[in-house]
C-alpha cells in the first residue's frame, strides 16, 4: 500500500465482443481526464490495426513494453515495474483478461493491475464477459469457443465500477463487413464462426445481466457508506451492496469426474448472486489424498485448487459413506443447498439400492439438492 494507505480505483468497461467500442471509450475518458489536468498515461494499448482507435491515444503518454523472450521469439508485455516508477494518477490498461508470457512475474495482466491499485494508481480497463470465469461453460455451450484466458469473478468484484460499452449486434456484424473491426480476410472467418448473430445476442444478454448485477452488489446510498469515490474515476455504483448477510450457503461435492469444473463454475456463481458462503467438499473413503490411484489424486487436487482460486472454502472429509459424511458436514455447516454431478451410469455404486446422487437426496430433505448434467456443446 502507498503511504497514505490508499488503494487505486479500479474502472472496468464491459464488453461482449471484440469491436464493440471498449478501447475507444476508455481512451476517449482517459483524454478527457488529461485535458481536466490529470496525470494519464497508457500502461498498455493494443491498436489492432484500428485507425480511429490509434488516433485517440494522440497526446498521451505510453509506457514502453517490456520485451521478453520465450521459446526463441520476442514478446512485448506491460512494464508494470516502469509504471511503479513513473506513478501517475490514472493508468489506461488495455485487454485485462491478457495471458502474460512466461518468464513473467505475474501470470496474468490481471494481476499486473492489482499491484498498481496497491500502489495507489487508478486504471481503466476493459474486458468481455466470455473471459469471467464463471461463465466459461456458459459461452462454450453459445458459441463452441472455449475461452482459455480467463478472470476469476472475485477480481471482477473488486472494482469499483463496472460499464457496458455496448453496441447492437447488426452494428457489430455492419463494423466486422466493412473491415473496422478485422482485416478483411480474418473478418470474414469471424463471421462464419464466432460472430454469428444468434451467438452475439446471447452474450450481449449475459454481459447486460452481469453489468446489472455488479452495479446492483455496489449499490448502497451514499449517507450510509461514508465512502467517497476516486477523484480521478467517479464510482457511480457506490462501494457495496448488501445490507444484510445471505441466508443461504452453498455446498459443491468435488470428484475426479473432469466435469466438475463445470460444476464448481455453477456454484460459485449462484453463490455470488445470492452473496452466499461456498464450501467445496472432497469425501475419501480411505485416509488422505495420498491413498487415491495417482490419476485420480491429480484430478481431485486440480479441481479443490481450481475452487481456492475462485475463493471457494475448500474440505476434505474422511469417511466410508460419502453421502451419510457429506450430509452431516452439510447439517454442521447450515448448508442450504447441494450442488452434485449427475452421476454417470456406469459408476453408479449403490446402498440399499441407491445410487449417490439418491442417497443425497434422500438424507438431505431439509436441503435444495441441484443435479447438474454434463453440459456438450450444441
């Protein structure tokens, strides 16, 4: 933290696809920040060969990449270091869902912005909702793309303010033809692929119905919070949300089963709607992970890591009935409602002729148990 103990304000434009206007809009704030005699600079913009989006970085200071080499090519990344050392007020951060290449010091460009915030330096960034965590099922079911860089929702929480910069659809698919989004060669596989209309309508839905929700959690009339927003970025939404705690926690029943990184996605982001406690729960028979077939072992570990980074409690319980052991650790817990994997046929041990996901139901009557399918692509 800087000395005065204040932490950066972080505004973040909301987009659903490439070319909407996210990166005009935060250049076209960060000029007008300049001209009211704010100390802008750009940390990291990339053109993409848009004229009209290149032209509004005229007048303002941008950092140098940083160039790094990797596997024999050169790569340029944000200097987040030369940002530290030049400390403005106001940082602009272009594409915050960004992989960082490896030899980096932080993975993600996510990251990167954290350490400025922490250092008391304002930014202004953009993303799309396909990169937030929670929905990577969701958008792969849409449109067929798995999206590989990804934004725990916990970090999209932490902003200050969130913004749709939004566009119609047939405006898109209109920019994308006549070559103002993508060289005319590469929009044209776009139009056949992702920026299919059905496609940018369904995620235009999702990304007006996040931006409603994080306006919604920071919501709170100013006389009660006391809280004064950052001088440079105004926090329209206010700093928090809920005037009283959830009722509701939610318990996921982790297994190696891949599929159940879906499943941990699904109730993160239920837990985040009803601002709910999440527990992620392992059950062994056996005592320890380490007593697990290697394979399986792996799969487990990834799945509980993957919950932690979502910041997911996670538990691992011991006991010969996984589901007399889950339930009463749900009891102890208040839990409210169970998340489990529809459990595939020909893995369907049974007691009493029950299989686990009719063992769960039947001991947790006082509880809303959701069977999720494995979701395909359709």
């Amino acid at each position: 933290m800087p000395e005065n103990g204040r932490r950066g304000h972080l505004k973040l434009l909301l987009g659903y696809a490439a070319g909407v206007g996210k990166t005009y809009r935060m250049l076209e704030e960060a000029q007008k920040l300049k001209q009211q005699g704010v100390d802008v600079i750009i940390g990291y913009f990339e053109p993409h060969s848009r004229q009209a989006t290149i032209d509004m970085t005229q007048g303002l200071e941008m950092v140098p990449r940083r160039k790094l080499l990797y596997r024999g090519s050169q790569f340029e990344e944000m200097d987040t270091a030369a940002i530290l050392r030049r400390h403005p007020q106001l940082c602009v951060v272009d594409e915050f869902a960004h992989t960082n290449v490896p030899g980096s010091e932080r993975a993600k460009r996510w990251e990167d912005v954290r350490v400025l915030l922490d250092n008391g330096i304002d930014v202004l960034t953009n993303m799309n909702v396909q990169h937030l965590e929670s929905l990577n099922d969701t958008v792969w079911q849409v449109s067929g793309v798995r999206v590989r860089e990804t934004v725990p929702d916990w970090v999209v929480k932490e902003a200050d303010e969130v913004v749709m910069v939004d566009l119609p659809p047939q405006a898109l698919l209109n920019r994308l033809r006549r070559g103002a989004v993508y060289p005319q060669e590469k929009a044209q596989q776009a139009l056949e692929n992702f920026f299919k209309e059905p496609t940018l309508v369904t995620l235009r839905e999702l990304a007006l119905r996040q931006t409603a929700h994080e306006v919604d959690i920071r919501y709170e009339p100013q006389e009660d919070s006391g809280v004064t927003g950052s001088p440079l970025l105004n926090n329209q939404a206010g700093s928090s949300a809920r005037t009283g705690a959830s009722s509701d926690r939610l318990l996921i029943h982790i297994t190696a089963d891949p599929s159940t990184a879906a499943l941990i996605r699904r109730g993160r982001r239920m837990a985040d709607f009803l601002d709910a406690e999440c527990f992620a729960v392992f059950v062994n028979t056996s005592s320890g992970l380490h007593s697990l077939p290697p394979a399986e072992r792996q799969i487990v570990e990834k799945q509980l890591n993957f919950a932690r980074n979502l910041r997911i409690e996670t538990r691992i319980l011991e006991g010969e009935e996984v589901a007399e052991t889950l339930v009463n650790f749900a009891r102890r817990q208040g839990i409210t409602q169970i998340f489990m994997l529809r459990t595939k046929r020909k893995n369907l041990p049974t007691v009493f002729g029950r299989n686990l996901v009719q063992q769960i139901v039947w001991l947790a009557r006082d509880m809303q148990v959701t069977i999720v399918a494995e979701h395909r692509h359709r």
